[in-house]
C-alpha cells in the first residue's frame, strides 16, 4: 500500500471516528433529557396521585359530611314530626270535648241567644281545628310523607257541596257567589277528590277572608283530553284586596302573608296557600294567579285526572234504629271524652260501658260480650295498641268471638291510620269526634256480628 492511500486510510479512520464521537455526545445528551423528562414525569405522576388521592379523600369527607347532615335533617324532621304528633293530640283532645260538647249542646238548647254564643263557641273551635290541620299537612309534605288516592268521583257532586257550604257563607257577608263550569268536563273522574276540595276550600276561604263586597266565584275548563287522561283547569275568583305586585313572589311562601297588618286584621298561618300550591305540583300541575290591588284576585290550577265511571248505587238510608240497645265499650281514660263521646253514642240508643284503661278494658271483655269496642290509642301504662293485643290473645280460643274494634286518637297523621289498621283494629276515627262519621262507621261494622 502506498504512502498515499496509507493517508486516505487514516483521514477516513479520523473522519469515522469524530462521527462517532459526535453521534455519541448526541446521544448521551439525549439519554440525559429522556433521564429528566421521565424524572419529571415521575414528578408529576407522584403529584397526580397524591392530588387525587387529597382529592378522593375530600370527597369521601364530603360524602361522610353529606351523610352525615342527611341522617341530622332526617332526625331533626322525625323529631318535629314526633312532635307535631304529640302536640296535635295534646290540642285535638280538649277541642274533642269544647266541639262534642258545643254540638250536644246545640242540639237540646232553644233558646236564641243561648245557640247564638254556642255557635261562636263551635267556630271558633273549628277554625283553632283548620289551623291545626293546616301545621299537620305542611309537616307531612315537609317530610315527604303525603299520599295521593287514585279513586272514582264525581266532580259535579263535589262542587255541589262546595257551592252549598260556600254560598251560604258568602251570603253571610252579602257577597254573590256564582259557578262556572265547562260542560265538556266529564261528570266521573279518577283521582283525589279530597285532595281536590283541599285545595278549593282553601281558595275559596281566602276569597271569603279577603272580600268584604262584590262576589266570589269558582270555576273549571277542560284543558286537554287524550283518551282516558285529561287536565282540568280550575279557578277560584274574588274582587278582595287583591296583591301587591312588589309582594307577589311571597305569596306561596310557608308561613308568609303579604303584609303584616293581614295577619293582624284577617288572621291565618299563612300556610293555606303554601299547601295547596305543593299538593298541586306533587300531583303533576299547576297553580299561578293574576291580580290587581284593590280590585280582586283570580287563582288558577291545573290537574291531572284519568276518565272515570258512573257507578251503579242503590239507594239505601242509614238506619241508626238498629244501634239500639247495642251495647259498646268505650275505652277513654280522659273524663270529659267519656262524656261527650257516650252522650254522642247514646244519642242513636246504644248503651255505652267505660273502661277507664286497658286493663280494665280487658276485665270488661272477658266478662261481657259487646257488639263494638272504641279504644282510644293513647293511655297511660297501658295504651290501645297493647291492650287489643291482650283482647285478642285472651279471646283466640273462642271462634265466635268477632267483636269489631274501632280505635280514635288526637293523632291525624295518615300513617296512624295504616298502623292502626296492621295492628288489627277494624277502622279509626280521629278527634274531634264528628258524630255522622261515627255512627256511620259504627253502622257499617255492627251489622256484620248481629
């Protein structure tokens, strides 16, 4: 090889070698960022973990808080409902004697001045009883314990009673009272019709309240119709006080009126509104009003209902001549409600025995057959719910024994009710004690054991 080529040889061998030297510098400065990237993203992957595992944290703390601020809420409306059930017994049971004894009362005193005072007296309890009512459906709406019944009705009798009571009242007060109603609204339908005359009793008392001339008037149109469902509007007007605009957006508030000398001059909770605006959209509709102050007041309502039926009734009158001589126990610890609720019973000639406990009751029983048995549900030592329990044990070995029970309590929750009737009692009454749906009820269950 020559001197020259042995020279090329060398100058390639140089080149070859400062490439490699290149290519390696380039590589090892890549290797070291591809070293802090990752470095970096080791960072950063360590941060996201401990970031979400503050943030997982947070929101199990929020999730406990949560919890923990639900179980309080619902404790807290146990507690008020508990509450609000004791109280209402505690009121309902003096109002049973005031109402009873003002309706016995009124029906042996003749003389004019005499009824005049009794019937303030009756009113006056009534309305201390609507104010009652009115706390008791705001409770149970609150707690989420309000039920709707899907029966067959029909509207035209429903507004018949509604004009007869309420037409009465506007006369009173010398205002006209008028209805209106769609023709194209069927006369059956399905839905709440206690619900329903709730809320248009409620109206129509405001209506009443708040208009001292003029008239008051109710209403109803068929909205839509799609086969067997459809919404009926209905309206409530006045030409009363009316609403100021500036107090419009409190007027469906709880416990709120649109001004302060209202509650002063025409009394009230303010809860009526309130009410029957809830039971309206709980059911699907609507409610909404115009107004002009001074001038009077439109409130409007919607309603979901599905197609009734008319129902084939055979005409048949109660006949309270079968109660005499029916002999009933009547277990109330309460003196004064036995008095007025055996005066009620004895009033139709059936004869009453008193058990002033439960234990006394189960003495009575065991010792005399009764064709009916009222036990009041809340007693000392001993309440209803035990004492039916101590009747029917002690009288499951005799196969004839059917006696019927009908408990009563202060107590008008709706869910007093249900329990009363799994506990084995045959139907319940609630105090105030209102005579009809007594020996309705009585009437009903006597019959069946004789």
């Amino acid at each position: 090889m020559s001197g020259d080529q042995t020279e090329l040889l060398k100058r390639a061998f140089e080149r070859e070698r400062l490439a490699r030297k290149e290519a390696e510098a380039i590589i090892e400065q890549k290797s070291l960022e591809i070293y802090y990237r990752n470095e970096e993203l080791k960072e950063l992957n360590n941060s996201l973990e401990q970031r979400i595992a503050e943030r997982t944290s947070e929101i199990e703390r929020s999730r406990k808080d949560l919890q923990n601020a639900k179980e309080v809420a619902e404790n807290a409306t146990k507690a008020k409902s508990d509450f609000l059930s004791n109280m209402s017994h505690e009121i309902r049971t003096p109002l049973n004697a005031i109402i009873g004894l003002s309706n016995l009362l009124m029906a042996k005193n003749q003389n004019a001045e005499n009824r005049k005072m009794l019937k303030s007296l009756d009113f006056s309890a009534n309305s201390l009883l609507a104010l009652i009512n009115d706390i008791l459906d705001f409770s149970k709406i609150e707690a989420g314990k309000i039920s709707f019944e899907q029966h067959n009705f029909n509207l035209k009798e429903l507004f018949y009673e509604l004009n007869n009571s309420f037409s009465l009242k506007a006369g009173q007060k010398n205002l006209q009272y008028a209805e209106h109603t769609d023709p194209a609204i069927p006369d059956y339908l399905i839905g709440d019709s206690l619900k329903l005359n709730q809320i248009l009793s409620n109206l129509l008392s405001n209506a009443l309240k708040f208009t001292s001339e003029g008239n008051i008037s109710i209403g109803s149109k068929l909205e839509s119709r799609n086969e067997d469902h459809l919404v009926i509007q209905f309206s409530v007007s006045d030409t009363g006080i009316g609403i100021p605009v500036d107090k419009a957006h409190l007027l469906f508030n709880s416990f709120s009126q649109t001004n302060s000398s209202i509650t002063r001059k025409y009394g009230g909770t303010g809860l009526g509104l309130s009410i029957s605006h809830k039971l309206t959209e709980l059911q699907g509709g609507k409610m909404w009003f115009e107004s002009v102050e001074n001038k009077g007041t439109t409130f409007f309502f919607t309603l979901p209902f599905k197609l009734g039926f008319q129902e084939i009734k055979t005409e048949k009158q109660q006949d309270n001549t079968k109660l005499k001589d029916k002999k009933i126990l009547l277990v109330e610890d309460n003196k004064i409600n036995q008095f007025v609720a055996s005066k009620i019973l004895q009033t139709v000639g059936i004869l009453v025995d008193i058990a002033g406990s439960g234990q006394d009751a189960i003495t009575l029983t065991n010792d005399i057959k009764y064709d009916l048995i009222l036990m009041d549900l809340h007693m000392p030592d001993m309440d209803g719910f035990e004492t039916v329990l101590h009747i029917k044990k002690m009288k499951q070995l005799n196969q004839n024994w059917e006696t019927p029970i009908i408990a009563f309590s202060a107590d008008a929750f709706s869910e007093t009710k249900e329990i009363v009737l799994k506990a084995g009692f045959d139907d319940f009454v609630s105090k105030p004690i209102i005579k009809e749906d007594l020996i309705l009820k009585i009437v009903q269950l006597i019959p069946s054991t004789t």
